[in-house]
C-alpha cells in the first residue's frame, strides 16, 4: 500500500484511539422527552440530534476499537453502550415521527435502520467476546424494532420504499446488512427480507441519472452510495456471487461522479443541499476506484476524519478501515492535495445539466440547468459558482440548517433555497419559482480551443437557457453565457433577456466576501488572492447583507450584489467578467 494510505489510516485509527480515551468515563447524553418534543412544537431537529448523535459516536468509536483490538476495557465500555442503546425509546428522529401512529416508537426511518446495521454488524465481528446477554439483547430489539416491523406491512408500507432518493439505499441496504449478520439461524425470515430489499433497491438507482449525477448533491452521493455499495459487497459474498449488485453500468458512471465535485483545494460543489466543504469516504472511494477503471481519488487532505461525520455512521467508519487495507494496493493513490495538469479538465454531465471546470491555477467554476423539483431541489435553474484557491468567490450556499419548515411550504422563503440566495437575475423584482414546469429549455457545454501566439488557450464554453424558470409571461427567453478559461482561470459572463411582460431585470450575484467597489466593477478579497469583476455596462450597484444559518445551524453571511439592466426594444443585456490575482 502506498505511504499516503497508509499514513492516512494511522491517522484515522489514532483519531478512534484518542476518542476511546476522552469518552471512556463520559454518559450517554440522555433523550429527553422535552428535547425530543421541541421539532413537534417549533420546528428544531438540532437540539435533540445533538444528544442523539453523541450516543452513536460512543457506539462506533468502542465499536471499532473492540472489533480492531479485542480489548477488554473497551469491550466491557461497548457493552453498556449498547445496552443503553437498547434501552432508547425510538432509534427514529423527531423529525420522521408521527407520535399520531400507534407504534410510533418502532418507526423505521434512516437513523433506527442505520442503528439496526451498527449494532447488528458490530455483534457479528465480536461474536461470543460480547456477553450471551448483550448479543441476545441486541438480536431481541433489532428484530422488535426493525425486522418485525418493517415485514408487519406490505412492500411499499413504508413510504421511503417508492422514494427515488438516498432513503432507499440506507435504509434498505442496513436492514439487509442486519438480516444478513443476525437472521442465519432464521433462514426463511432472513430470505423474506433480503428478497424484499432487492425488490426496493433499484428505486435507489432511478435516484441516479443516466450520466451518473446524484441530484441530491454530492453530499448524499456519498450517504447513498456508501449504504447500497455496504450492503451489495455483503450480499455478494453471502449469495457466492450469485447477486452482484455493482454490476451495472448505472452504478459504474456513479462511481465516477463524485471526482467531478471536487476542486484541488478541497472546495466542493454545493448545488442543491450539497457543501462547499464536502469530505469523501476513503474506504468507499477505494472500493469504487477497484472495481471501475477511471475511478479517481480527491485529494487525501479531502478524505473524511472521524468528527466529519457528524452521525458517526458505523457501516461506513468500520469500511474506512477495512476497505482501504483490502483494495488501497489496487488503486491510484491520490495526491496529499491537488492534482493540476489533469487530463480531464471539464466535466459536461448532460442528464444533470452540470459543467464543472478546473483550471490550472486553482481556479474552477461549476453552472447548471435542469429544473426546479429536483431532489433537495433549490430554484437554481442558471446558476454558477465561482472559486480560486480556497475562496468560493461567487457562492451556492448548499444545504441550510434542516428544520421543519425546510421541508414545508415554507421552504423558498429560506435563503439557501431560494433564487434570491443564488447568482440569478430577478424579473420585476420576481425570483424563480419552484416545480418541475419550471426548467431550462436548453444546455449545452463543451470545451474551445483558441490559439495565441504563445500557444494555446483551452476555454470551458457554456450555454445555459432558462427564462422559462420564471413566472409565465415574464420572458420570452432567459440565455446565460460562460466562458471559462483553464490557463488564466479568467470567467467571462454575458446574460441576454428577450422581455414579455417583465419592466426590469436586475442582476444579482452573490457572496460571502464583502465586496469593495472599483469603479464599474467591485473586488473581493480571499484567502489565496482577489478577484476582481468588472461589468462592461455602467452599472448602479446595491449592496445587499443578510443572514442565513448554515446546514449545522450556524449563522453565516451573505453579501448581494445587484445592478439594474437598461432595456431597450424589449431587450436587456449584461456583460461582466471575473479576474483572479494570486496573493503574492
């Protein structure tokens, strides 16, 4: 195994041991029932996850150290974990409760099902080092709480089973992962459930577009994929390789989908609930790069540390261990950070409507289409982001704090969500609207190469039309044009508005930068460097301020900048390009 990998798992053991150690003596934060109540009563699901997830990382940390090390500290220290994990009144969240149900407490959501695998997962390894009590204990309320009630209604009782999203794959892959470790002695049961998983995992693959996007974000590329690719390496060791889920050429163009999301200095493209700062699963990513030619590692410095995971997830921790050492001999190490000079600079993911650039000077830009009811869907029909360094200059704010009314009608009012929050243009003031009428009606993307007496410049050229994402009769057409260029990293940007009935068009990027203004233009000032904008038009710029909590409930700022468009004939255009200076 190379020394990168290498160093990285001692780092990654090192980060469990040292856990081990800090939480050795610490209680599970106790589930209380006012904490537990505060989602039904004002919308917050932060307060009780944060008593929630500290319990499941006291569970994987001794888990692991357990299933590594055999030691009896920390075997004992396991046990009273998941005793009391047994003894927890629901495994499910507030969130996917209806305490209207009388069984509520047995729900079977994504958090209960991940538990079900964890416990059922870490019982199968230790085997008889666990005491008869805590293996019967944890095989009692796994089959009460998951087997039983998931099998008590029929295929498509559970509403998750007919979503198209990463609900599919986690919770059907971990309650097929449990059958498989717990129900050996139950053969019929274990085969009803198995037989009923693979019946429902393909929904998770229709998630996935035939050009291998997770619309969801690249966030939940990773939650979704690490569950089916768990559970489907398990099934195909115990069916002797009669089930071989990853064979297929879906699966295969997914694998490659998450390198596209990844810049050289670890910013990430945050379209829908995604993250700027997203971290890949190492173990999943080495066993996706040995099965599929064309699989890259991101950098290693982009690699998931244990705290990353915030849900402290077992079935993919345990393979961030496991698979590396299995199959990190098979693949292409990746870089400490960067890896300028690829060969694929531009990505053109035509089902998704994406393009994502990378320069050489670690610049890059990402622009999309699509529509306005994707999954975790934002109205971001033509919306761009630019970076260079590790300043996400022009932003996609991502996934905004999960409350109650993030997934209500309320939920274009919140900043993260809606087109004011992103770098689209407003008509009479009008923002997009959201559902799946509203849509760009065309996309195309491809690269230009334009010679220069000192060579060769490579220009990533994007095209992206979308006056049909607003309200009907503001447009006859909305055309974005983008230019990007792999050399300098400089973007060029021109809108073209064909009016109907809309009086204005206004321009509106957005930042999390304080702008200073230069002239007919503004600068913005990062870490690595500035950039600097310059509009060709005479422009009245607004400054706008505000505030928004980020997925992790942290307020964060955002700056809008705005100018309004003369228009002339029905017309109205706007030009303006972006410049990067490297900090010297």
């Amino acid at each position: 195994m190379n020394k990168v990998l290498e160093q990285k798992l001692a780092y990654f053991r090192s980060e469990v041991e040292k856990a081990g150690e800090e939480l050795r003596d610490v209680p599970l934060p106790e589930l209380t029932e006012e904490a537990f109540g505060l989602f039904e009563t004002n919308g917050n699901r932060l307060i009780y996850e944060n008593l929630y997830f500290p319990r499941r990382k006291q569970l994987a940390v001794f888990g692991l150290l357990s299933i590594w090390y055999g030691r009896e500290a920390d075997v004992r220290k396991l046990e009273a974990v998941l005793r009391e994990i047994c003894r927890e009144r629901c495994w499910a969240l507030p969130a996917h409760v209806s305490r209207k149900e009388k069984d509520w407490e047995i729900t079977v959501d994504l958090f209960a099902s991940e538990t079900a695998q964890a416990l059922s997962e870490i019982a199968a390894l230790l085997g008889d080092r666990l005491s008869e009590e805590i293996r019967n204990l944890v095989k009692e309320e796994v089959t009460r709480r998951i087997f039983d009630s998931y099998m008590s209604r029929p295929l498509g009782g559970w509403n998750w089973e007919s979503y198209e999203n990463n609900w599919v794959a986690v919770c059907a892959g971990s309650i097929g992962s449990a059958a498989m470790h717990l129900l050996n002695d139950q053969p019929e049961k274990q085969k009803r459930i198995l037989d009923r998983v693979l019946e429902t995992m393909p929904r998770y693959l229709d998630s996935i577009m035939e050009d291998g996007t997770c619309p969801e974000g690249i966030l939940y590329f990773t939650y979704g994929m690490t569950y089916f690719t768990g559970f489907a390496e398990q099934m195909y060791r115990f069916s002797g390789g009669k089930v071989n889920l990853m064979d297929n050429p879906k699966v295969e163009r997914a694998a490659r989908f998450q390198q596209a999301c990844y810049f050289d200095s670890g910013l990430t493209v945050s379209f829908s609930d995604g993250s700027q700062r997203d971290r890949y699963r190492l173990g999943l990513t080495c066993y996706l790069a040995s099965l599929y030619p064309g699989v890259e590692l991101p950098a290693i410095s982009s690699a998931m540390n244990l705290d990353d995971d915030s849900c402290y997830r077992f079935m993919a921790l345990l393979r961030d261990d496991a698979w590396v050492r299995t199959y990190g001999e098979s693949v292409k190490a990746p870089s400490e950070d960067g890896a300028a000079g690829r060969d694929q600079w531009l990505t053109v993911l035509p089902a998704a409507q994406w393009a994502v650039g990378k320069g050489d000077r670690g610049t890059g830009f990402a622009v999309k289409g699509g529509h306005n009811d994707e999954p975790h869907n934002h109205n971001d029909i033509g919306t761009f982001l630019y970076l260079a360094g590790r300043d996400m200059f022009l932003t996609d704010l991502g996934g905004g704090e999960y409350t109650k009314d993030y997934f209500s009608d309320k939920r274009y009012g919140i900043l993260n969500n809606r087109s004011l929050g992103h770098s689209l243009p407003l008509a009479d003031g009008k923002e997009q609207l959201a559902g799946r009428a509203y849509c760009a009606d065309a996309f195309h993307a491809e690269e230009e190469t334009v010679k220069q007496e000192n060579g060769e410049q490579h220009w990533a050229k994007t095209e992206v039309s979308f006056g049909g994402a607003y309200e009907e009769g503001l447009f006859e057409k909305v055309l974005r044009s983008l230019r990007f260029c792999r050399e300098t990293g400089q973007l060029q940007a021109e809108d073209r508005f064909w009016l109907k009935h809309a009086k204005t068009v206004t321009e509106n990027l957005v930042t999390q930068y304080e702008p200073q203004m230069e002239g007919n233009g503004f600068s913005l000032r990062g870490q690595d460097g500035v950039l600097r904008i310059r509009v060709e038009e005479p422009a009245d710029f607004k400054v706008e301020k505000e505030t928004f909590s980020n997925h992790q409930g942290q307020e964060e700022v955002l700056y809008r900048i705005q100018w309004l468009l003369k228009t002339e004939d029905g017309k109205a255009e706007s030009r303006f390009t972006a410049d990067w200076e490297p900090a010297r």
